[in-house]
C-alpha cells in the first residue's frame, strides 16, 4: 500500500502544481495587476508555487526534526495514508478553497 500511494503521489504531483500555478496565476491577476503589478503567466505562478513549496516543505521538515523525539508508535500503512492526505489538501483542497474565496472577492470588485 505504501509503494502504491508513493506512485500515486508522484503522479499528481505535476497536476497538483498545475493546478496551484492555476490558481496563484488567477487570483495574482485578479488582485495584484490592477495594483500596478505586472502579469503572471502561468509557466511563472507554477515557478512561484514551486518556490514557495520548497519553502514550506523546509520549515515543516525542520519543525518534524524537531518534534520526533517520541517513537511514533502507528504503522508504515497508517503513515503513509496520513502523508497523502496532508498532500490532497495541500496540492487540491487549499488552492480550490482560495480560488473560491479570490472568485468571491473578485465579483464583489
């Protein structure tokens, strides 16, 4: 199970930074453009949600060091299904709920 959620994840990793590059190109054109802004294109939201992963993805790695000291006594099979949520909502769920949001906000303009 854990192989197979592995692939799964290296599978929608591209779609997931597709996906956030979407949204921070959307919501950076809606609101930062009419600020003087310059645009952002695509291929450049997808470079910048890069960026900004690799930083978040440091910081919480550096707080995990720092937090296992306790054995963590669940399974591999339970580890791994917990990293792949925390993935879903990361890559999915919290680019679609900001897209939503920034949707909202941009109506009311």
């Amino acid at each position: 199970m854990t192989i197979l959620l592995a692939i799964f994840t290296l599978v929608l990793l591209p779609v997931a930074y597709i996906w956030d590059g979407y949204v921070t190109q959307t919501l950076w054109n809606w609101f930062a453009v009419p600020l003087g802004a310059p645009k952002l294109t695509l291929v450049g939201a997808i470079g910048l949600s890069v960026l900004v992963t690799s930083f978040y993805l440091s910081s919480a790695v550096a707080t995990r060091v720092q937090m296992a000291k306790a054995p963590d006594p669940s399974n591999e099979d339970e580890k791994a299904m917990r990293n792949f949520t925390h993935f879903v909502l990361l890559g999915f769920a919290i680019p679609l709920l900001s897209y939503v949001t920034g949707m909202i906000v941009h109506h009311f303009q």
